[in-house]
C-alpha cells in the first residue's frame, strides 16, 4: 500500500496558474491533498487543474486577484462551502518589479509590488485563519526571497515587500501558535520561472555560483513543511539557497 503525506488535506495554494505554485500544487495534489488553485488566468489555471486530475488528484480552479478584498473573501468562501476548512495554505502568487533604482524607479510599480506581494498576502493569510482554526490545526507557508533579508540595489519594491512579508510571517507565527497553526517562510533561491530576469541570471546565478533550480525542485520543502507535526516549527525561514543570506 501506498502511503500519501497529504492524504485527506485542504490545501489552498495562491499563483497556482504557473511556476512554483503550479509545481507545488501537483505536488501536493500527488501526494493525496484536495487543492484549491488560484490565479488571475482562468487557462493557465484549468490547465494546472486538468494536469493535477489526469494524474489521478483532486484539484478545483477558482479565479481571483489577490489584490481585490472582495475576491479574496469569495475564494475563501468556497473552500469553506466546499471543504468546510483548510489545512495547508500557500502564499505563493507574487510579482517581480524589475531593476529601479529608487530615485529614478516608478512609484506605481512600488505601490503594485507592495499591493500584491504584501497587502494580498496578508489578505489571504486574514481570510484564512478561520478555516485553518476550524480544522484544529494547518500550517501557512510563505514564499520569502533572498533580496527579503538582504537587499540589492535595484530592488527596493520587491525586497521591501518580501522583508514585510517575512516580519508578516513571523506576527502571524506567534499569534496562531497556540491554535497548533505553523506559520514559515519558504525561500526558494533562483528559480527558472518567467519571472526569473536575464540581468537577475547573469549578475546573481553566474557570477555568485547560486543554484539555478527547477520549479519542481522546491517541491520537497513545500513538502516538508506541509508534513511537519502540529508543534513542528514555526515562524522560522527555510532556504534553497548556497550562500548566507
Ligand atoms: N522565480 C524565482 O527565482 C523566485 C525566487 C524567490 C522567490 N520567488 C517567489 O516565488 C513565488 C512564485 O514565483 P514564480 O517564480 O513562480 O513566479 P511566476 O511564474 O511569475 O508566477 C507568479 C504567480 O503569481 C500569480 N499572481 C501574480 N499576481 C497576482 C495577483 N494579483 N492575483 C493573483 N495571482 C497573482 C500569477 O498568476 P496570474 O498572472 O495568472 O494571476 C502566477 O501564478 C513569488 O512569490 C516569488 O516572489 C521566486
């Protein structure tokens, strides 16, 4: 007999129609879990859900933007009608906002940034809570960055917005701790997705030997954090990078 780590979760994974999400909710799928997939793009998402079923796993497409409150409750509403609870969210979806230094940069791409990467976050982590309580335990994974922790010139939007992001992940870790609820960052490193930048490949990956990896590759720690006990770790980060950050 097969044993599956996820066999009978809820897992809601956000950026679902592409990249790491989409890798992570096939994984989560295969190893037994119901998934709810989200994204703006009703194609790319059926397409992650048609891959999830023809592999034999449950999976359900529900459109929205992360940076609508209203689509953000609906979301959550059908996973309580359908579900009545979740275990396993991930917040996946984000946005890149490119190479801008701060006094030549695009204030509209600073607001964007922080809107999707930390407001929408935190939207679907509020949302959430209830069903994750209401299963008597779940854990929140959040997908950091490097430039989250250290900076680079170049990135102010996107670093300040995963650096609160973190800080967001390590707040909500200690209020929901006493509801077994685990809350950890997930850092991935390099990966080869469309929003990995040719200027980001050059400068980082080449010259500073960083491990240029596959979406795929970051499944086992999305893995791993999803299968820890009830009083596992929590607001910790855990990284898929080579160097100190
Ligand atoms: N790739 C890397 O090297 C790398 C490194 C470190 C961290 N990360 C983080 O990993 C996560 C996934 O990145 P990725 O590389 O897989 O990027 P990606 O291929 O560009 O995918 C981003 C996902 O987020 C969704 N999304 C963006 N804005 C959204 C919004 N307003 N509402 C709902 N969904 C939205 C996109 O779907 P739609 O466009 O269909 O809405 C897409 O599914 C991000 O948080 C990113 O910051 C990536």
């Amino acid at each position: 007999m097969t044993y599956l780590r996820l066999e009978g979760k809820v897992a809601l994974v956000t950026g679902a129609s592409r990249g790491i999400g989409r890798a992570i909710a096939s994984a989560y799928a295969q190893e037994g879990a119901n998934l709810i997939c989200t994204a703006r793009s009703e194609d790319k998402l059926n397409e992650t859900v048609e891959t999830i079923r023809e592999l034999g796993g449950s999976a359900f497409a529900v459109k929205a933007d992360i940076t609508a409150a209203k689509e953000v409750q609906k979301l959550f509403e059908f996973t309580a009608e359908r579900f009545g609870g979740l275990d396993i969210l991930v917040v996946n979806a984000g946005m890149s906002s490119g190479y801008q230094s701060v006094e030549s940069g695009d204030p509209e791409v600073w607001r964007q940034t922080i809107e999707t990467n930390l407001f929408g976050a935190y939207s679907c982590i509020k949302e959430a809570i209830p069903l994750l309580k209401a299963r008597g335990a779940g854990k929140i994974i959040t997908l950091g960055s490097g430039l989250g922790h250290n900076g680079r010139p170049g990135g102010s939007a996107y670093a300040c917005s995963k650096a609160a992001l973190w800080m967001l992940t390590q707040v909500v870790a200690q209020e929901l701790t006493e509801h077994n609820i685990s809350v950890n960052e997930l850092v991935p490193g390099p990966v080869e997705t469309g929003m990995l930048s040719d200027e980001f490949r050059k400068n980082v990956v080449e010259k500073e030997h960083e491990w240029l990896k596959t979406p795929e590759e970051v499944c086992e720690l999305a893995l791993f954090l999803a299968t820890q006990p009830d009083n596992g770790p929590s607001a910790q980060s855990f990284s898929l990078m080579r160097r100190a950050r």
